[in-house]
C-alpha cells in the first residue's frame, strides 16, 4: 500500500506529519511523492491565514476532481475535515517509531493553547493546552539521538505552557540538553526550541541557554506589534516593556544570541504612529531573523468583527515595508560571522550546507560532509544573509 502526505502550515504540523508518516512505514506502507499511484493521501490543513487556507482548501478539491474514488484524509488545522483513517492500535509494547527522513528531527511536546488573542483561529483546532508526559518526551530525544540526529527542533502549539509532572519548559530543555552533552563531541545534539511566548517562562529559558553549550543560540518570539495599543487590541498578554526586557536579558545572557520575532501589518485600527512603533522595536531590538505577514481576517475571531478595518493594499504595503527593513538587518548580521567559524547540520550532502546555531543558512559548496552531521565551517563571505564558507 502506497500513502502520499501534504503538509502546510508549521513545525508542529511538520513534526505531527513526519510522527505519522513513521508510523504508517513501520507498518509495511511505502511513501510516495506523487497522488496518482497513492492508496490513501492526507492533507494536513493550515487555516492560520485566509491565503494558507485558500491553497489548503484548493488542492483538497484537486484532489477530489482528479481522484474522486481513492481514499482521501483531511487532518490538522483546517475546517474540512474527513473522516480520520485509523491504523490499527499495536500490542506488541514496542514504543511509537521515529521519522528519519529528515536531517533534523521535530519533537513534538505540547499542543493547543489557552490564549484568547483576538486575531487567532487556532484554539479552535488545537483546544486547550495538553503536554506530552515528561519522561515520554526524554525517551523519544533518545531514540532520535540513536537514529543519528544532531539537532532536535522542539515544537509546540504554545511551549511556553508545557507543564508536566511538575516539569516546566525550563527543565525539559535542561533535560533535553543532557540527552547527548557536548562532552559526547561528535556524538553531540544540540536543541533548538521553536517560537516561545514572550511570558515570564520565556527568563528562564533564556537562563538554561546561557549555561547549556548545545542549546541553540536562537530565540524566536510571536511579538505580533511594537504598539502597546495593538497589543490590547490583540489581546496579548505581555507590554513593550516585558518584550523589552526580554530581549535585554538574552542579548546579556547569551552573547551572540540571534532573536527572531513575528510582526503583524494592518490589524484593525493599526494607525501610522502604531506602525512607527513596530518598525522602532525591529531597529532598536536589532532583530536577526523577522517573519512579517499582514493580517488576516478568520472567521469566528473577535478580529474578524472589529471596526477600524485597514485596506488590504495598505496591510501589504506595510508587510512589504517591514520585510524589506528586516532583510537588510539580517544581511548585515550575516556580515557579523565573516572570518569567524560557526557550526550547521548538514542537510543538503551537494552544497554542503544547513542551518547553524544562530539560524542562518551556511553553504561550503567545495567541501563535503556527511547529511545530518555538524560541520564546522569558516565563513568567508555572504550572498545577501546566506553565511558562505570552507570546512574547517
């Protein structure tokens, strides 16, 4: 039997997609990249946006048109949902399999989220926040540190709430950092954590960072707007100042740490003054890494039925505005690593290139090293933020 998977939206539906995909192949199904000769084909959704839904939604009725009598699953965050296919439940004890397809590994540990942001759907797919046992998450770091990984991106709906048998996120990821410490040298695993809420939990994560060697010097936080106004609009659950002081505490703790941040254009009401504010905390916070994307109206949010509503052209507008400011600070901090030697996971064998700690991309194309290895490189040069360099 024969499965084709179709995976939008972000690393926790990446990491729920590789799980289930593991899962199908331990079972005698085989992969395959193309719809015709697949017996069953699951489209996990995305619905965080009206474009990411759109292109969800048209290739699940493409599907239907073209192939209306093979058996289709339509799973994760998405209204159209199909009747689950359920593989049977196994009894011989041995635990779940790990994805190795790829050259980094996903782990999931939380899902859902207890916000009300004004702007979200998600709750609405997700529910109400779940973490995955303690122990559990340890075991599966394991199983993907002996598959041969070297970095395990952690994922969750919402991270900063994981809380298990009295375990917060600060103490998975100093458990997830002792799974393979740096003393292992080349059997090393660095951790990378994925977006995390710009809460009190994010302090002391930023803490076991700057004490554990194979934590990923990368920080990713949904800020969404640099205006205090916006922010209540939005219903979020932090000030300026706790994301100020955030960002201070990791630029001061970890030195060379990267910071990436989500920033939403032209959510309702957004005025000019509003706007300066957001460009001013990207300039002043000196963002490495910034994913801008303006905002969009989803049905059943408070949002969707705001007044005050910004023209679409000037959402884009002001999208485009911000993405340009940000890809020049990125290119300038890319500049920042020449001369200097950085580490990446190998993800690509023929350009010898993958993500280093700091998140950016490092290319040694006339050099080689094993996929899924960590290569050290000297970098000396830069094609806009792409980091170019030898193995040293």
């Amino acid at each position: 039997m024969k499965v084709c998977f179709e995976t939008f939206g972000c690393r926790l539906s990446r990491a729920e997609a590789l799980d289930q995909e593991a899962e199908f192949a331990a079972r005698g199904w085989v992969r395959t990249e193309g719809h015709a000769d697949a017996d069953l084909i699951v489209v996990r959704g995305c619905s965080v946006t009206r474009h990411a839904q759109r292109d969800c939604e048209r290739l699940v009725e493409h599907i239907r048109r073209k192939y209306p009598f093979k058996r289709l699953v339509v799973t994760g965050c998405l209204a159209d949902k199909t009747k689950p296919f359920v593989l049977k439940q196994r009894t011989d004890g041995v635990p779940p399999p790990v994805p190795t397809r790829t050259a980094r590994a996903y782990l999931k540990v939380q899902d859902g989220c207890a916000g009300k942001c004004a702007f979200c759907i998600v709750p609405k797919f997700r529910g109400k926040s779940v973490s995955v046992p303690f122990q559990d998450v340890i075991d599966k770091a394991r199983r993907f540190v002996d598959a041969g990984y070297r970095e395990i991106v952690v994922t969750g709906c919402n991270l900063a709430l994981y809380a298990s048998d009295g375990k917060r996120l600060p103490d998975l990821l100093a458990a997830l950092t002792d799974v393979a410490p740096p003393s292992l040298g080349a059997d090393a695993c660095r951790i990378r954590l994925g977006s995390l809420e710009p809460t009190p939990v994010a302090r002391e994560v930023i803490d076991v960072i700057a004490e554990r060697e194979n934590a990923c010097r990368f920080l990713h936080i949904p800020i969404q707007s640099g205006s205090n106004r916006i922010l209540s609009l939005m219903s979020r659950p932090y000030s300026m100042k706790d994301v100020s002081e955030i960002i201070h505490t990791a630029r001061e703790r970890v030195p060379g740490i990267a910071l990436g941040c989500d920033m939403m254009t032209g959510f309702p009401g957004e005025g000019d003054l509003d706007f300066l504010s957001t460009q001013g905390l990207i300039s002043r916070a000196r963002f490495e890494r910034v994913h801008v994307f303006p905002f969009s109206e989803r049905p059943g949010t408070a949002a969707a039925a705001m007044p005050d509503v910004i023209p679409d052209e000037k959402r884009r507008a002001r999208a485009r505005e911000l993405a340009s400011m940000a890809d020049k600070q990125r290119s300038a901090a890319a500049r920042n690593f020449i001369g200097k030697t950085v580490e990446f996971v190998v993800e690509d064998e023929k350009t010898c290139s993958g993500w280093t700690s700091e998140y950016f991309w490092c290319s040694c194309p006339h050099s080689h090293a094993a996929r899924k290895s960590i290569a050290r490189a000297k970098v000396r040069s830069t094609d806009g933020h792409m980091l170019l360099g030898e193995i040293s």
